[in-house]
C-alpha cells in the first residue's frame, strides 16, 4: 500500500515551472539590490537619524510649538486649518471624484457594449467573424488607448488645452476610468452565461434588446461594483492630481512642502486619508449592500 | 396566403463541426399542425437539428425552410420576423433569473417589436400586454407568479415560465429541446403533456427532442430516431418496432431495459462488469 503510493507521488505530473520562477525571482532580487544602487548612500545613518528628527520636530504645528501638549489648542489650530482651506479643498476633492465617476462610467460603459465580442457577433456563438471584428477591434483599441494614458499625464495636456480650473481633473479622470471600466464592463458582459442571450437571439430579438433584456439585469451588479470600487480610486486621484495646480487638496500638500511648512502638509494629507477612507466605507457599504439585493 | 402555415421542411441537411459531422443528410418534413418527437442517444444531433430549424445553425449542406422559404433565401428581415413565430424551448433553463415572471415572458416577443417598443413592454407594459401575459401564464398553471423574480420559482415552475414565454410569443412551429431534463419524472409528464395540449389546441406544428422513450411513445404520433446525426427512422409511433428502438440505443436485441436512457449503454455495460 505505502510503496503503491510512493509510486504514484513519484509518478504524479510535475511542472518546474514554480521552482523555475522562484529561482529567476531570486537572481532578480539579488541583481537588483547590488545593481539598483540600493547600496551607495552619501547620508550615513547618524545624519539619516537627525533628518528624521528634525522632520519629526517640524510635524508639531508652528503657533504651538513652544507649548506643552494640549488637545484643545491643537484642535483650535485644526479648526482654523480647515476653516482656511480644509473644508473647500476637500469639497472640491469630492465634487471633483464624483463628476470624474459619473462621466466616465457613461462613456465606459457605453463602449462596453460594441467592445464585448458577444455583443459585436450579434449573439451568435462563434464569436470569430468579421463583423464582429470591425466592431469590437476599434472599441477595444479605444479602451486600451483610455487607459493606458495615465490620469496624471492626460490632466497635464488638458490643463494647457482647459487651463486652470477643475475640469481638466475631472476630464483625466473621467477618461481613463471609462478606459478602466469599459474593458472590465466587457468583461463582464462576456463571461455572463450566453443561454438566455442566444434563445432570445433565437426569437428574433435584435442586440440592442438582448443587451437591454438579457445583459443588463444579469451584469448590473457586478458593473455596480465596478463603478464604486472606481469611485473609490476617483477621490485618491483627484487629491493627489491637485498638485497640477488645482485647488484640491493635493495642491495645499504641494503649496505647503514649497513653503517647507511641514505642519500644514501633514495635516492636508492626513484630510486626505480620513477623506479616502470615508469615500472606501461609504463605497464598501453601497457594495454589501449590492451583493445583498441582486 | 398560402395555406401552409407552420410547415418545417430539411431538405438533405449535413452539419460539419470542424470537419465532424454532427448532422448528416437529414430530410423531413412536418406538416401545419403535426406533432413528432425527436429521440436518440445524447449526442445523437438531436439538438443541432432543432438549432437548423431557427437557423441557430446554418447548415453546412442541404436547405431548412418555413412555409416553403428557405433560412439562406430570406433577407435579415424577414429572417427576423421567421423567427419571431418559431418558439423555441431551450434545453437548460434559458431564462434571465433576476427579472421578473412577467419580463421574461415579455421578453419572447421582442422580435416582433423595435427597440423602444420592446423596451416599454419590459419596463412599463400596457394593461393590455399585462392581461395577455396573465392568460398565457395561465395557461401553463402558474399565473399567480406573474410579478414573482424568476429565481424564486421552482425548477418546474421556471420551466413553465419559458414555455409561456415560447407561447407568448404567439407561434406558428414550437420547438424544444429536452424540456424535461431539469424536472422530476411526474412533473416530466405533466408538461410534455401540457405543451402537447397547447400545441393541439391552437394548432401549432410541434418538434420536441426526448430522452425519455415511454413519454415519446404515449404523447406523440410520429417517431423520429436519430443516431450518430443520420436519420434512422421516421413514422407513425405504432409502426416503429422493438428492435428498430433496440438499435437505436445501442442494444443487442434482449438486453435490459434501461428505461429512460440517458448515458451510453456501453458505458453502462463497463460499470456492472
């Protein structure tokens, strides 16, 4: 019985293909920590140490900085921090992440529909014709061009096209998430289960009903998900692309390091973590609740 | 107007699949009204054949055609329309779970409608489509479900709710393929039955494909026997004898009885050994 079994874990199919790309793993962290320049420092650690301190030094609000801790005046000082230039740079954060969600799952979805082979074949099952490539081909091409552009560069070439306001964020945002949903919303229309399309195609039904019949009510969910789980990158992007110049809260951070006030930029960038956070609970609750109704 | 309406006729129908023929050289013709069962083994091509008959599937060689119009002869149009009046009855539950009895059942007719209209019949059907869905449910027993989320119908009832859905779509030929395969044996009988009916009373030219031989042999008055996608025999049920279903199943003439088959006998054969 035992040798039996030795037998057949000796004769069970193997791959080296793991301990193949374990081992080229190894070779690439050992070349890139002795070639990457890891090693060769002109700081050495004494002098590291006292950077950090003084960094450390300079967090500690500057009005305060000669008193003793005291929660109450740092929480005066918060106040008037937001009062100053909180409150609207995370208004605009927000306004800017949600106008970006709204108008690139639109367009996202919308080139979902001829970007989704099943869609472009017209619901038949061999999903190789011609047709299907004239259609879905340039719709795919679109997407990927979305979305290879990052959302830093495109707000870049629309802020000297736009010029400085707002709409420039949300118009990088918007298209690189259409970019960004419409190949994961082609994905989903894909895969769904094709029987309920193919016996309405059967019928007569033209795509455009078969889309509307079959395809949204069985994807929406899961397009929803998409879209919040978007969003949720929206407000981290639309922060960090205010240090283009818009009044954001990426642009406080940006303004206060200029000025090497170090209190103030920790400050907006703990904002604009609680704002992250708050915009992930907000997105994961709408999600369960999703998940729980479809 | 012709008189003929609802007639199917294959004219030496060959489906290739890469070479593999799935169909070959099938001729038949159903007549307005007629009603016969489609029986063989699984894979036997009983389903390709119901596929050529909504042109799902072009055939490789040879010709279907409705009412004496062939599939390859009609414009995008009209095939649309053809379809449109050929109910289909899909093997796995074709349905979509998370809408509505009344949608699904809706959703059978969007041939016949545009886009927009289609779209008001889904969204916001008229009193006149709701009472119409009401009696088709109805008629297939289960009428108080109309407003019910498909997936919370039993399997039986879902079955029903796609054949209301194949009736609303008010057709000249239904066809189905293994529509009792996802419901226990009672129910099996009760809706072979029941389409039987439907089809007798409004006088529909029916096509069905069954595994089971005994419903096939007590519902339908002609037997159509498919094996290896060549056609063995098609006649009148009382005409087709013993040993001819014998060989259509694989069995040497005086084997058990397998009852309703659903796997190769041979298979079953090596597993008693």
């Amino acid at each position: 019985m035992k040798d039996h079994l030795i037998q057949l874990y000796r004769a069970r199919p193997k791959t080296n293909f793991v301990r193949l790309s374990l081992l080229v793993m190894a070779l690439l962290i050992s070349y890139t920590w002795i070639g990457g320049g890891f090693l060769s420092s002109n700081n050495s650690i004494i002098q590291r140490t006292e950077n950090l301190e003084r960094f450390v030094g300079e967090l500690k609000p500057y009005e305060l900085r000669g008193e003793s801790f005291n929660i109450y005046s740092y929480l005066s000082w918060a106040k008037t921090m937001m009062a100053e230039k909180g409150w609207q740079a995370a208004e605009t954060t927000l306004a800017i992440s949600v106008a970006a969600i709204v108008l690139g799952g639109i367009l996202g979805n919308l080139l979902a529909i001829p970007a989704s082979r099943n869609f472009a074949s017209n619901f038949n099952r061999d999903h190789l014709n011609l047709s299907a490539l004239l259609l879905a081909g340039p719709a795919r091409l679109l997407l990927i061009f979305l979305r290879t552009i990052p959302e830093y560069v495109w707000a870049f070439l629309l802020l000297s096209l736009i010029g400085p306001n707002a709409w420039p964020l949300v118009l990088a945002l918007a298209l690189h998430n259409a970019g960004i949903i419409g190949k994961l919303s082609a994905e989903v229309i894909e895969n769904l289960p094709d029987q309920p399309q193919v016996s309405l195609h059967s019928t007569g039904a033209s795509r455009l009903q078969i889309m509307l019949t079959a395809v949204l009510p069985a994807a929406l969910a899961r397009l929803l998900l998409f879209f919040f789980y978007r969003w949720e990158t929206c407000v981290r992007e639309a922060t960090i692309l205010g240090m283009l110049g818009i009044v954001s809260l990426g642009f406080w951070i940006q303004d206060a390091r200029a000025r090497n006030f170090y209190d103030e930029m920790i400050f907006f960038i703990l904002l604009g973590a609680l704002i992250v956070v708050i915009g992930d609970v907000i997105s994961t609750l709408v999600r369960t609740h999703i998940r729980r109704i479809f | 107007m012709n008189a003929a309406r609802g007639s199917l006729c294959l004219k030496n129908v060959t489906v290739a699949y890469q070479g593999i023929e799935a169909l070959a050289e099938v001729s038949l013709t159903l007549k307005p009204g007629e009603a016969a069962a489609l029986i063989g083994l699984s894979g036997s091509g009983k389903t390709t054949l119901l596929n050529t008959c909504n042109a799902l599937i072009q055939p490789t060689n040879g010709a279907v055609s409705i009412d004496g119009k062939k599939f390859s002869e009609m414009s995008s149009q009209e095939l649309r329309y053809a379809r449109s009046r050929i109910g289909f009855i899909h093997q796995s539950l074709s349905l979509v779970p998370n809408l509505r009895v009344i949608q699904n059942v809706v959703s059978g007719r969007l041939g016949q409608r545009s886009f927009l209209g289609g779209a008001r019949d889904l969204l916001f059907p008229s009193t006149n489509v709701v009472e119409k869905v009401y009696e088709v449910l109805d008629s297939v027993g289960i009428a108080e479900k109309i407003y019910e989320r498909t997936d919370r119908l039993s399997g039986g009832q879902q079955q029903r709710v796609a054949i209301a859905r194949a009736l609303f779509q008010d057709p000249l030929i239904l066809l189905a393929d293994e529509p009792i395969s996802s419901v226990d044996p009672v129910r099996a009988k009760a809706t072979i039955s029941l389409i039987r009916e439907i089809c007798k009373k409004k006088g529909l030219t029916l096509c069905v494909s069954l595994h089971n031989l005994d419903l096939a042999k007590t519902f339908f008055p002609r037997l159509i026997g498919l094996q290896d996608g060549r056609l063995i025999f098609d006649k009148a049920t009382e005409t087709v004898g013993a040993n001819e279903i014998n060989k259509l199943f694989n069995l040497p003439d005086g084997c058990i009885d397998f009852g309703p088959l659903t796997s190769k006998p041979s298979m079953l054969g090596k597993s008693l050994e």
